[in-house]
C-alpha cells in the first residue's frame, strides 16, 4: 500500500402533566358570570429523583515521560483556497484526510491532525492532538476527538476513547467515552473494503461521562489557542499491556462507533474524495482525519500491520478471522 509521508516520532432529553379539575368560585355581587381559573390539582405523580453527582477521586496532571510523536499531513497553508488535498488519503486502507465540509470544502482546522504525541506519568497516559487551529466560527476546539488502540499489533483496534468538544482548560470526564470491540469484528478481514460487512464495530461502553466502573477513567481538556485537545486514561485502561499501536482521529461530526473501519462501512462513491478527480468533492464522508498508526514503548521494525512505515510499503494487510476483540 502506497502511503503519503508521515514522520514519525500519536458520543455518545421528561414531561411531567398537571391534571386539574373543573371547579369555580361563585361570582361576587355586582360581577359577571365569569369564574376565575381552577386551582391547580396536586400532582400524585412521584418526583424523579435527582441524579446522584459523580465522585471523582482523582484527575490527571501532565505527563512527565515521553512515549511516542508524530506529525501528519497538514492542509492549513491550501486547504482553503485549493480545497483539496495534495496526499494523505487512501480510502483503501482506511486512511482519511478530510478536514472539509461536505460538497462546498470548507477547511475546517479545528479538524485537521497535524501532529500527535503521548506521555505518560505513575497513573495515566496523555495523548496530545494537535490541529491546525481552533473553529474560525467559535474560537473553539468544537469538534470529536479521539484515539484507537490496537493492543495486540495485529491490525485491528481493539478499544476507542473520545472527546466531544468543546473542552475548557481544566480535565473534564464530560463527553468522555471509551468503546471495546470485544468481538473482534473491526475492520472485517482485511485492511481494505469488503464486499459484505456484517460487523458492528466498537459494541461496548466501558466508560461514558464519568458513569462505568471507575468514574475517574478518562479525562481531556483543550488548548484553544494553540489548537491541541489532550484526552488521559489510566494505564489500566489498557489491561496493563507492554505495548501497542495507536492513531488519533478527529471529526466535524457525531460518529457510530458501530460503523467501523468507515472504508468496510461507506463506499468511496458515498463517501466522495478529497482529491480532484472522479469522486470529488467530500460526500458523506467528511469533517474527518485520521492518521496511520505508531508505535509505543517498542521500536518498529516496518512489519507493524497499519503502522505509518508498513503502509508505505507493503500491499494489503490480511486479518486472521476470530483474532481481535479486547484482549483477556
């Protein structure tokens, strides 16, 4: 599979009815017929109770070691006027570069990756997502992000984390949601599109706002003025794996956990391309970047399946039936 440069170094509203009776108040001497307006009836209706506030025990800080970077293609200097990408996405393999709005190709930088790293400190990992620039509309990090990990390097991802935007400067657990595949039906059988998907993607919630066995499992807070959203998880989150591949991604959009990879789930028809020619513009498929995978706590060798070298270099990458799922 032919891959563009990429250096390396890193979702998910009650009514309540008041029923009166008819009654009135006899009219006063001198006053019309009309009757005031019934009281209110008391409601026998039971009040919902109210949620139960989430206890955090503890929240990230910063990283202290440094585990891997990257950096990605960037649109920011003609994405705006020539409306199109020069590289960087290969629908083939799952690989996207589309930091556009759909049939018009507004650049959108506060969806454009440009570079990613992760750190870690005792407790947590922190991936660092670098856009081109904040939302040019609200001066914000308005859009998802989001990083998937593939634990066992073998192509298939197995856990995804993402952030709805917008985020502050302090760690926050709202809009903080963490997905499995336990199945291990990501991506079908092959990095490329197949002919028939029949798999449901990131099927189950380990972690949504806080709610999930430890309400302390994710975080992310976001830099407006220097475009970065950073999302912490404790180390435990990855079942205290040695090491792995990670990509970071990141959408203009709400995304279905369930419809992943988008290439097995979307055809290139639908989801339009980036890149003039046939199927251009941006289709159904647009506000989105995603990146290819790195390395972390071990050295690549270039055999990684969907690691960033791997795809400049080998053709398709076949996937084992029944491997996958979040590993035990």
């Amino acid at each position: 599979m032919k891959r563009n440069r990429v250096m390396f170094f890193v979702s998910v509203g009650m009514l309540v009815v008041f029923t009166a009776t008819a009654c009135g108040l006899p009219a006063l001497p001198g006053s019309s017929t009309a009757t005031l307006p019934p009281p209110p009836a008391t409601s026998t209706t039971a009040p919902e109770p109210s949620p139960v506030a989430i206890q955090h025990l503890v929240q990230p800080s910063s990283g202290v070691t440094a585990i891997a970077n990257a950096h990605d293609n960037e649109e920011s200097e003609t994405g705006a006027t020539e409306k199109s990408v020069r590289g960087g996405d290969e629908f083939r393999i799952n690989r996207f570069e589309r930091p556009f709005t759909a049939t018009d190709m507004t650049y959108l930088p506060q969806i454009d990756i440009v570079g990613m790293s992760m750190t870690k400190d005792d407790t947590w990992y922190y991936v660092q997502i670098k856009l081109a620039g904040a939302d040019t509309t609200t001066g914000e990090m308005s859009g998802l992000y989001g990083v998937e990990f593939d634990l066992n390097v073998d192509g298939k991802t197995e856990i995804l984390l993402v952030a709805q935007g917008p985020f502050g400067a302090d760690w926050t657990t709202d809009g903080v949601t963490a997905y499995v595949d336990n199945n291990g039906d990501i991506g079908g059988i092959s990095s490329k599109p197949d002919d028939i998907y029949t798999g449901n993607g990131y099927e189950t919630i380990l972690f949504d706002s806080g709610k999930g066995e430890d309400p302390d499992a994710a975080w992310a807070r976001a830099n407006a003025a220097n475009g970065i959203v950073e999302i912490a998880f404790k180390q435990e989150t990855l079942r205290d794996f040695p090491k792995w591949m990670w990509n970071p991604l990141a959408s203009a959009y709400p995304i279905d956990p369930t419809k992943f990879y988008f290439n097995d789930t979307f055809t290139l028809q639908r989801a339009g391309s980036p890149v003039k020619g046939d199927n251009y513009p941006l289709k159904e498929l647009a506000g989105f970047d995603n990146t290819c995978r790195v390395p972390a706590n071990f050295e690549a060798t270039g055999t990684e399946p969907m690691g960033c070298q791997v795809q400049a270099q080998q053709d398709d990458i076949e996937f084992t039936p029944g491997t996958g799922g979040y590993p035990n």
